[in-house]
C-alpha cells in the first residue's frame, strides 16, 4: 500500500493527506476507510467544509521580483496539506504587482489563494468600494478560491466595513468571512467570520493575567453563537513574541503564552471539526508565529534581531499530520502519520536572564499610542514557561529521552501524536527515540540554551527543530537589512551563525516487528545554574569569529568569553580556536559549554 501512495505522489494525483490515508490502511490499528477518505479541494469548497488556509504577508515581500519567487512557498505548502494561502495586503505601492505574481504562482503550482484586506491600512468608513474593485480584479484568476461556488474574501479588521458596497463594487456576490468581532459589528451581511485570537489572552490584546483569562477555545464558543450556524473560521497559531523598540514607527514589545500551544490546539481543531481553519502565519516574523521558512525572500522590518538563526520549519513539520487527520474528518491522528519524526522547540534564554544593560527597549521610551509598547521585557513574559517542549509523531510505541543541560528524562512515547515537556537548562539540548535497543532518531539541537543575550536583547522566540534535521533555513539577503538598527552592541553581525545541520540521525528500521512495550519513564535532574545575575555588559563585547576574521577579533571574544565562563582561559581558547579552523562561527557564549 506504501507503494501505491508513493506513486500518488508521483503523479500529483492527490495531497499529502490522501497517501497519508492510503497507507495507514495497512497499519495494524485501521479504521473504517470512511473516516480516512479525504474529498478534493473542489468538493470541500463547494461544501465549505474541511479547508485549511495560511496568512501569508504580502507586506514584507516588495522584494519579489516575479512569480517564480512565489514558487517554493507554494509547493511547501501544498505538500503540508494547506489549501490557500490568505494573502494579506496593505496599501503599498507593490501590492498589485506581487498579487499578480502570487496568483500566477498559486496557478502554476496548483493552489489556491484569495486577499485579506488588512484595517491598519484600509478604512471601514471610506474604502469598501476600493476593496470591492481589488476583489473583482481577481474574481476570475484560476488560482482565486471559491467557496460554495462564490468568490471568497476576509480581512484582518474591517468592523464597520460596508459588505453590501463591497459586493456592489465587486460585481458578485462575494463570500464574505472577515475579521469581525462579536459585539462590534452586525452579522447580517456576512457568510461567516475570522477570529484572529490564535492564543490565550487578558480579553484586552495582551498575555492572560490572574484575573482575567480568555481561552482560544471560549474564543471559538463566542464566536460561534454570535455568527447563529454561519461560517467560523478558527485560528491556529504556534506562538506570539515581538519586540520592536524605538528604532521603527510601530515598536511593540509584548508575547502571549505559547508553550505547548500549537498541538494542542490541533487536538482542539480534530476534535471540534470547524468548517474551516487559518494558520497563524507563514511568514509574519515580526509577531514570531511563523510555520514557513526563514528563507522565504522577504525584506527585514527589523525583525531579523529575534528571527536570525531561529528556524520554524518543524512548526509546519508538526502541523502536517494534523491538517490531514483534519481534513479527512479523522480525530486519530496517528492514522496520518507518514515519516516518524520528533519536533521540540525552546527559547534560547530562560525569562530570567537579566538584559537590561543591552537591550533595545530598555530604558527606551516610544511612541505608544497602540498600548502596545512595554521598555525591557516584554508585557506578558511571565505566562512563558522554561521549557523543552518536544512531539513525538510515531508509528509505533517507543522509549523518548532528553537532555536539556544538566536535566535528563526519558518517557515511554505512545504511536501517535504526543507531547512532553522538560525543564529547560542551560547547555547543549540533546534527543534519543529508541525503539527495541535500538535508537531510531538522535540528534543534538544546532542551538544552546545561554546565558548571554544574544545581540543584547531580549528574545522570546523560539527555536525549532526536528528529528531527523531538516536542511538548513538560514535568512539571508534583504532579511538581514535591518538587523543592526537600534542595537546598542556592535558585535552583533547580519549573517546567520548557526551552523549546518548534520547529515542526519539514524533511519527507523524499515518494518519494526518488536511490540515490546517502552522501559518505564525515569527521571534525573541535576540543578541548573541560576542566570540572573549574569553579566548585563557581557553581550556587548561577544563577537561572531570566523577563519577570516582578523586575529584581534578572536582575541576579543576569547578573552570574554573566558571571564564569563567557569572554564579556564586554556580550555576556552583551544575551543574558539578549533571552532575558526574548522571555518565555523563561534555563536555567543557558545565556547563555555566546550
């Protein structure tokens, strides 16, 4: 059955999600095949049921210079099982021009996509005929989702938007599902409603706090009676951090939880059944709740200070699954499991690491007439958790540990999609899938858990990775532009310093016959060292070395380094030192772990 889903494949005769299907049909543990059919992009939107959509910035791709640009967000994403892209547009001067090259590639590569008017830029009151002739420009593109036979459109925003004007200028009876608020605006005209809230809240925009706390979950239930059986449109997002100073028109400094959020919403989405879900986004870096890659052309608002060297990619890898499972109507999604692969995720600093001294919004006053800028650690830090979080997507049962640190813990790992967390410590963060006595993935993570503020700020951007390592996702080019401004080091350079993926952990067995149960879990933990009180100035005189650095650079970094470290300046040198012959950055702080 593998065999014919591969050929599938081969032939672009069907998504992800029906090879996913077709093959769990051979799986010990199958189901009635009519809970694993999965219906075609044409019947599902026809019916307005199952669809699966990804916000996708047009504002931060002016950039791009044809079509072809577009082409591999396109192809990722139709491989992870998305349908369309909601392709998010402003006012600029360029937003015509890559609409033209997005529906041109979504023609080219078999998706779909449609425009979500963005109300920062647009105005209710004054522009729903504008709005309604940028939507009858692109009413009859072969790329523009319909639903239920009609054009589609949404929004972000827009409450006292004139639907009818809108529908009038656009010369068809458009199928309206936008960024309404319950309490805000009159469901009357509209076919449904998007809810953006992708994660728990105060109710205000902000991190829940102890009196007040909104569920994405009640989110949804609000929604839901306010729109009286029309279309909700549900969020799911992985994560919420930005932290833009006094350096841009827009600074921000603000996270919601993230954590465990992005699986468990999922499990939420399977169960619920919702006619229709919005991945929170592809590629808005600035807001930190990216699935797409870092490598996606796009310009640099400044968001390259807490995106460098933090890939997402697993987020989608994760996601995969779950939008098959989803789109099938299946709430196992172990049935849709293709690759095993395990997916974790962190901060790279824990909340208590103490930047003051270096960070662009310390100290620094901005306009903030959004209530949305906050000076040092972002509003809502406290609602994050120190934790290793990692998923296991596995056919079959097997034994999971981690090492974060100096904490290491295993857990029996069930078949299936499942989730466990360790507490994060300061070091090397390391992961073993053992199946029968033999480690099945391993690998340890490109990047450390520090103590150094890394350009001197703080950041609440995670990073991910997977098992087995995907290629490396570096930004590059105009997603750098911006990454020095408003820094207050001068070390920090605008170039990824990662590093490159290995070449790849072991490969499960090709037929696993062992059904032996996983050892029990069992815990050990040594303490972590406590950050607080480490240096505020350190940061500011780390430098990224490489071979072609002059040679009072390396000594600079060396020598600080070694006061930062408990190791002695011998070992820290020879470390620093092998790290440059062998043609490598040497990240910040990471000669003390050496």
């Amino acid at each position: 059955m593998l065999s014919i889903a591969g050929t599938l494949r081969q032939l672009g005769l069907g998504a992800l999600a029906a090879a996913a299907a077709l093959s769990s049909l051979s799986s010990a543990a199958a189901v009635s095949t009519s809970n694993l059919q999965v219906r075609s992009l044409e019947e599902r939107a026809a019916a307005g049921n199952r669809l699966v959509f990804c916000h996708f910035m047009i504002g931060i791709v002016g950039d791009r210079g044809s079509a072809s640009d577009y082409d591999s967000d396109m192809q990722r994403a139709k491989a992870a099982g998305i349908d369309a892209f909601a392709l998010n547009i402003g006012t600029d001067d360029y937003t015509v021009t890559q609409l033209n090259y997005a529906y041109q590639s979504a023609a080219n590569n078999g998706m779909k996509v449609f425009i979500s008017f963005d109300f920062n830029w647009y105005h209710p009151g004054s522009d729903a005929t504008r709005v309604g002739q940028l939507i009858a420009q692109y009413a009859n593109q072969p790329a523009q989702l319909q639903v239920s036979g009609r054009v589609f459109a949404s929004s972000f925003a827009g409450d006292g938007l004139d639907v009818n004007a809108v529908r009038s200028a656009a010369g068809t009876n458009v199928f309206f599902v936008p960024n309404f608020h319950p309490g805000q605006s009159s469901n009357a005209n509209i076919d449904g409603a998007f809810n953006w809230m992708g994660w728990d809240s105060n109710g205000n925009n902000k991190a829940p706090t102890p009196g007040a706390n909104v569920t994405v979950a009640q989110g949804d239930a609000t929604y839901q009676s306010w729109l009286g059986g029309k279309t909700y449109l549900a969020p799911i997002s992985p994560w919420f951090s930005t932290h833009y100073g006094p350096e841009v028109t827009y600074s921000k400094n603000f996270v919601f939880p993230g954590g465990a959020l992005l699986f468990n919403r999922w499990q939420q989405v399977i169960q619920q059944g919702f006619p229709m879900v919005e991945i929170i986004t592809w590629n808005d870096y600035g807001e930190s709740h990216y699935v797409g890659p870092l490598s996606s052309k796009h310009g640099d608002d400044g968001n390259s200070k807490w995106t460098n060297d933090m890939p997402h990619d697993g987020f989608l890898d994760l996601s995969t699954p779950f939008i098959a499972a989803y789109k099938a109507g299946d709430t196992n999604v172990a049935n849709h499991i293709q690759d095993e692969k395990v997916v974790y995720w962190y901060r790279r600093n824990l909340k208590t690491l103490n930047c003051d001294a270096t960070d662009t919004t310390a100290g620094r006053s901005a306009n903030n007439d959004s209530g949305n800028y906050f000076e040092g650690l972002p509003n809502g830090y406290q609602t994050m958790d120190d934790n290793v979080y990692v998923v296991t997507l596995l056919k079959s049962p097997a034994t999971l540990s981690v090492t974060s640190g100096g904490n290491s813990q295993s857990f029996n790992a069930p078949a299936g999609a499942n989730i466990f967390t360790v507490p994060a410590g300061l070091g090397k963060q390391s992961f073993v899938v053992n199946r029968s006595g033999q480690n099945i993935l391993s690998g340890t993570s490109l990047m450390d858990i520090t103590n150094v503020c890394a350009c001197g700020i703080y950041n609440f951007n995670p990073f991910v990775g997977t098992l087995p390592a995907g290629p490396s996702d570096p930004l590059s080019g105009d997603g750098l532009t911006s990454l020095t401004s408003g820094l207050r080091v001068t070390t920090c350079q605008p170039r990824p310093s990662l590093g490159t993926n290995p070449s790849g952990p072991a490969s499960p067995p090709a037929n696993p016959t062992s059904n032996n149960p996983p050892p029990a879990s069992r815990t050990s933990s040594a303490p972590t060292s406590d950050p607080t009180n480490s240096s505020d100035t350190a940061p500011s005189d780390l430098a990224l070395a490489q071979a072609s650095d002059p040679p009072e650079l390396l000594h600079q970094a060396t020598a600080v380094m070694a006061a930062l470290s408990q190791e002695s300046p011998t070992n820290i040198r020879d470390c620093a030192h092998s790290l440059v012959q062998r043609g490598e950055y040497c990240p910040e702080g990471a000669c003390q772990y050496c």
